[in-house]
C-alpha cells in the first residue's frame, strides 16, 4: 500500500495550470469585444475557440499518465 502518492504527477499539474491560464485568457478575449452583446469576431470566434483550446489542455493533463 502506497501511502502519500499523489494522483497526478508534477508534469500533469503544470498542464493543468497552463489549461487555466489558456481558459482564462480565452473569457478575458471574449469580453474585449466592441460589439454590441460580444457578436463580433473574438465574442464569437476567437474567444471560444481559445477556451476550446484550454479545455483541451485541461483533458490532455488529466488523461496524461504520469512519468514514474
């Protein structure tokens, strides 16, 4: 029995942290927008495909097996 062994390893919480910063980034391109109610090109397009791009990130570091 392994005691103190955490689940993920170093490498996964970096991925995870990246992924966050990447999400963050994504709501934050979103709400630059000049348009009104955000239906211009980073309400609609760019800002949601960032944070496509973090949750990717997010699914990598979770399913990533940690190195021994």
């Amino acid at each position: 029995m392994e005691n103190n062994k955490l689940p993920f390893g170093s490498e996964n919480y970096k991925y995870m942290l990246i992924g966050l910063v990447i999400l963050g980034l994504g709501f934050i391109i979103m709400t630059l927008d000049s348009e009104p109610h955000g239906f211009g090109f980073l309400g609609i397009t760019l800002g949601p495909l960032v944070v496509l791009l973090g949750f990717a990130v997010q699914f990598f570091a979770i399913l990533q097996k940690p190195k021994s």
